[in-house]
C-alpha cells in the first residue's frame, strides 16, 4: 500500500492537477492498492471513484508540510506519492514528481514568494526522495543541470490529455466545422507569462484574414506575474476565462487552428488536445515541444512576433497543410496513454513499498 499527496485536489484541474488525477484513475482502475490524502476542503469539480482519506486541520501548504506527514507517520510511514509540487521536506519515504523548472530558469515569471518557497524547496525534496518523476526528457535534463539531482533517479513518465470521450479518427476525419461557429483561433493556457498571449495578440492584429477572432482561455494565478491581459480585449480577441471541458472541445472541434506560443514547458499539453480534435496546431519551436508534437505541428519562434504572424497566415492560407497537420496530429496521440503512463508509475513504486 502507498499514498498520494491529494493537495491537487482542492485546485481547479489545469495541467499538473490532471496529470495526477488522471494517474491516480487509471491506478484504481488496475486494482492497485492506495488511497489519496487530502485536506478536508476538496474542490467539487473533480469526479472519482479512488479512495480518500481526509487529514488535519491546516490547508494548502501548511497541509503539506505538517498535517501531510503528521497523518503519514501515524499510519505507519508508507511510502507517499506525490504528482504536483514537490512534498513535505520533513518526510523521507517518498517519490515526487517535478514538472518543470520554469521558476529556476525564468524567476521573474513568478511572485517572488512562489520562486523562493520552490527554489528551496525543490532541490531538497528531490535529493531525499527515492525517485523523481518528470514529464519529457527535457526536464529530464533542466532537472539534473539545474537542481543538480542524479539522472539515474529521475524517471520520464509522459502526460496525456484528460478528456476521456476523444473521438475515433474516422469521427475526426468526418467532422465538418460548424460554420455557425465563426472563424476562429484558439489559445489554450494559463495566463503565465511565460505563455507568451501579449506577442501572440500583437502578431495577430498583424494578420492578413481580418474576419478571423482569436480566442484565449485560461485562468490568472497568483503565483504569477501575470500581465494585464484585459488590456489585449478588442472586437476579435477575445478572453473568456477557464470555460468546461465540453466546452473546450467544442472550441478545438470548430476552430481553424490552434496557437501555442509558449516560451518555455516541461510537456505541453494544449497541442496534443489540439490535436486530439483535429485542430491543426501551431506551437513554438523550443525543445519540449519539439519532443512532443513531432513533426505533427507548424513551429514558430516563439521571440519573433513577424514569425509569428507569418505562420498564422500560412496555416490559415493553406487549406492543404490544415489537413496534413490534422492526419500527422491524431497519429501523434497515440503516442501518449494514461494506461501505459500509470502502468508505468506503479513499476517504479513498487520498488519502494515494504
């Protein structure tokens, strides 16, 4: 038996939220033996049917640092599994999960709190836990040149889009656009800044097809230094904020292309999902996406705003690479698979269980 840092789970689900949930679905679904500790307000939104166990009193980090491996030691000190953040430092026997090291190679990004609770948190954790999990042989790398943490004990376990109705190719293929729908590009994030939507927007005015809108959707937090998006809102761009996943799914089906300009990821969800639909996607050409998305998305570079702008118009110009982008896409995502990503995560865990 083993047990999962729920703190994800009082979070609305954005990328490293889903990454552990959807984990710890397919984990119960194989019959494997744990529960998810959390803290005793979990966010409504997230439907399940793995075992938790509420815990103390505190909340947020407090619950991960105190309550967190008060509850552990209780019980005996299991091995715990954590998929976001990085655990309780007071705590040894444990796995983590390091998505990325944006904060170490762009500090700026972040709320000045944010940085220094993780630039002191991370390397710590990392070196007294048994092993690391990360996302793509990217932050494979940035992990061990950053953290300095040994390459041996970090495991590449990719993520995956959560959508769990995913069309079948021949549905994708046979989709036609609702032309109801509008012209229309859609940017999928948070607003981070390192997301890049401020140069996105100025290549956009720039575009040629001016009937085109360009929709982003995504949330604000506080851990960063988000720029003043409201600013950017003008009669074609537009900023709905975090919208349902059905919602979202609708948006990729009937959009002419997807923008992902971001200038710095771990993995890089929002182009599989893009593709997942067969939403043709332009992303920016930086090494984890390249990872990625193959040879299944258009690059641009992501500091150029002319490139930016150039590739727009292509993508949106050239009805014959949409549909290129479309088949090479859905070919992509079979790549990716929670099943094989759990089955994998339980490999490594199984070492550590007494």
């Amino acid at each position: 038996m083993f047990v999962v840092n729920g703190r994800f789970l009082t979070q609305k689900a954005t990328g490293v939220h889903r990454y552990a949930f959807e984990i710890c679905n397919k984990l119960h679904e194989m019959g494997v033996d744990f529960h998810v500790a959390t803290p005793q307000e979990i966010d409504p939104g997230y439907k399940f049917s793995f075992k938790t166990v509420k815990c103390g009193s505190l909340s947020s980090h407090l619950w991960e640092q105190i309550s967190l491996p008060c509850y552990l030691k209780k019980i005996g000190k299991p091995l715990l599994v954590s998929f976001t953040g990085c655990g309780p430092l007071m705590y040894n026997n444990q796995i983590i999960t390091i998505h990325d090291v944006s904060h170490e190679r762009y500090p700026e990004w972040f709320s000045p709190n944010y940085y220094r609770f993780y630039h002191f948190m991370m390397p710590r954790t990392g070196r007294k836990a048994h092993a690391v999990l990360t996302v793509s042989e990217f932050s494979k790398n940035e992990i061990v040149d950053t953290l300095k943490l040994d390459a041996d004990k970090i495991h590449v376990v990719h993520s995956n889009v959560p959508f769990h109705d995913k069309p079948t190719k021949e549905e994708v293929m046979n989709d036609e656009r609702d032309e109801d729908a509008g012209r229309y590009i859609i940017a999928v994030s948070s607003m981070d800044p390192r997301k890049n939507f401020v140069r996105l927007v100025e290549a956009f005015a720039d575009i040629e097809d001016k009937s085109v809108k360009l929709y982003i959707i995504g949330m604000s937090f506080k851990a960063f230094n988000t720029p003043d998006m409201q600013k950017l809102i003008s009669e074609n761009v537009h900023l709905p904020g975090y919208i349902p996943d059905e919602d979202l799914q609708k948006m990729y089906r009937n959009a002419l292309m997807s923008v992902y300009p971001s200038l710095y990821e771990g993995f890089g969800l929002p182009p599989l999902e893009s593709m997942t639909y067969g939403c043709p996607a332009l992303v920016s050409d930086i090494p984890a996406l390249r990872e990625i998305s193959g040879d299944a998305a258009l690059y641009a570079d992501p500091y150029d705003k002319k490139d930016i702008t150039m590739k727009i118009n292509r993508l949106l110009a050239d009805q014959q690479l949409r549909h290129e982008l479309r088949i090479k896409g859905l070919e992509q995502t079979t790549l990716y698979s929670w099943d094989k990503s759990a089955a994998q995560v339980y490999r490594i865990v199984k070492k550590y269980i007494s």
